[in-house]
C-alpha cells in the first residue's frame, strides 16, 4: 500500500496525517513520522523505537529505502497500520451509499502536456491466495487509459499512468461533461476491464517470484529456530551428563532431574518430525495459488483546457 492511500484512510479515519521527513540517502517523499494515534490505532506505532538508542524511528513503504538499515521502519503489507487501512477500505468499498466517505467515481483535471483527450484511471484491489485460501498478498492496483470517442486504447506505463493520478486535481464536472465520460466508458467497458486484467497478470508475474523467495525465506527461517533448538537442547543434555554435578543433588533432585533429562530427550527426538511438518505446512501455505482483482475506484481524467465540457 501506497503512502497516499494510507493517508486518505487515515483522514477517512479521523486521524492526524503521516508527517515527510528527510533522511539520509533516501529519496525526499519516501519517509514519513507516524502521527500520534490513539484507541485502537495506538498499536500502530509498535515496534518504532529503536532497541538501542530508544528513539522512535520515522517509517516507509519503500523496501529498498529500509534495506540495509536500522534506522527506519518498513511497513509491509503485515504491517498493523496497513492492515487496518486495509480493513477501512474494505468496508467504504462496500458500504451503502448513504453512510460510506469514500466515493468510487470522481473526475480530476490533469495539464494539456499530459493527456489531449479524455483519460480513466481504475483502482483495483488484487488479493492472491495460497492452500487453504490462506491470504498471501493483497495490493492496490492502477490501470488505465484514454477514452476516445468510440474505442479505449490501454496506456501500458503504468508510471504514466500514476503521474495523472499525482499531479490532477479534482474538478466539479458538468452534467454534459460527465454524462460523455460515463457513455465512452460503457462503450468501451469490456475493453477496460480488460486492461484491468492485464495490470493484474503484469503484477502476478513479480509477485511470482516475489512469493518463491518469501517461501524459502519461511523454510530457512523455521529450520533455524529448529536449529537453535537443537542446539540448546543437546547443551542442556551435556551439562546433565556431569557426574560430579549428578552427586552433589538429593534424591528427590536426582529424580527431577532424570524427568527434566527424559524430557529434554523426547523433545529432541520430535524436532526431525517438526521440521519435515513446518516445511510441510509452508509448501501447502503457497501451493495453488489465486488470484482476485476487484475494481474499487474509477477516476476520470480530462485535459485542463476542456474545462468543464467536451
């Protein structure tokens, strides 16, 4: 999730914005400070302090601005304060029109170097899904395009696309205006839908290999935890093995010891069986995986010069 998107639902949300702030060797508007937040939302700001120098840590969305540094927090898809943006957007997506805050519909005036004629802009949530409808990853997507007169054509970059999106402003669109941009949208609304589809199988193939490696990170991660273990357990055995320590306990300590020793044993004897399991469980996580896209948001965009018709 975008830092824009966190920031409407935030306002959607009555809370106080993410604040930009300058950090080394990161690109300016990619670093926010988290807000103070209250209630529900107060366990957001988990996990910023820093464990040894005790400052609260600015965060980002950037995984390459939080690669390979500790002064700064990266809020992934997990993360408390996206999965609570995510859950306030899922229900104004489905809101009834009577109480829901975030419309689904608005036209936005972009510069005449931009765009010449008529564009559409569609927001889409894609959720991919492994075994047991486990939900592995869930975005927001951007397609669009330009609404000609009687056919759409898809515009493929999508950063093209996004520079609309940062740069429109909102505009107040006439009924004239308006009823044109809805009639070239359902003439060309298959095509569109489309174009959708395609964003969403462009994404699936990054998130491919994005979803491999994330698999064989969990594996390597719980063979270490089992690992270390082992380790500890096979150490705490050792120093049983002590017969000078052995002799020095009563009787009633040299049983409990035994147990303690019994059971040290039979947890080390399930740690093989734990791990072919583990691996198991994260195979089945990340096999057969689905995909969904749900269109949430459609923006209209049209040059400034056309003003408020056609």
């Amino acid at each position: 999730m975008s830092s824009k998107l966190v920031a409407i639902q935030l306002a959607l949300a009555g809370r106080p914005p993410l604040e930009p702030v300058d950090l080394d060797d990161a690109p300016s508007g990619r670093v926010f400070r988290m807000p103070s937040l209250s209630g529900s939302w107060a366990r957001c700001l988990e996990g910023l302090r820093h464990p040894h120098t005790q400052h609260i840590r600015p965060i980002t969305f950037d995984h390459e601005v939080a690669s390979g540094r500790d002064d700064v927090v990266l809020v992934h898809l997990n993360h408390r304060l996206v999965q609570m943006c995510l859950r306030l957007l899922r229900a104004e997506v489905w809101a009834q029109d009577d109480v829901k805050k975030l419309h689904r519909v608005t036209v936005r005036s972009v510069p005449d170097d931009l765009i010449d004629d008529p564009a559409v802009a569609i927001v889409s949530r894609l959720v991919v899904t492994g075994g047991n409808h486990h939900r592995l990853h869930e975005e927001l997507t951007v397609s669009g395009g330009y609404l000609r007169d009687r056919s759409f054509r898809r515009e493929e970059a999508v950063t093209r696309v996004q520079r609309w999106l940062d740069v429109g402003h909102p505009v107040t669109a006439g009924d004239g205006l308006f009823d044109t941009l809805r009639e070239r949208f359902d003439s060309s609304h298959e095509s569109i839908l489309r174009a959708v589809e395609s964003r969403s199988k462009e994404r699936l193939e990054f998130l491919g290999n994005t979803l491999r490696s994330r698999k064989e990170r969990e594996v390597t991660d719980i063979h270490a935890v089992l690992d270390e273990l082992e380790t500890a357990i096979r150490g705490e055995l050792q120093k049983d093995e002590q017969p000078e320590q052995f002799s020095l306990f009563s009787e009633d300590e040299r049983t409990q010891l035994r147990r303690d020793t019994a059971a040290l044993e039979a947890r080390l004897e399930r740690i093989p069986t734990e791990r072919e399991q583990e691996e198991r469980a994260i195979e089945a996580r990340y096999a057969k995986l689905d995909d969904r896209t749900f269109p949430v948001a459609v923006i209209f965009l049209v040059p400034e010069s056309m003003g408020g018709a056609v």
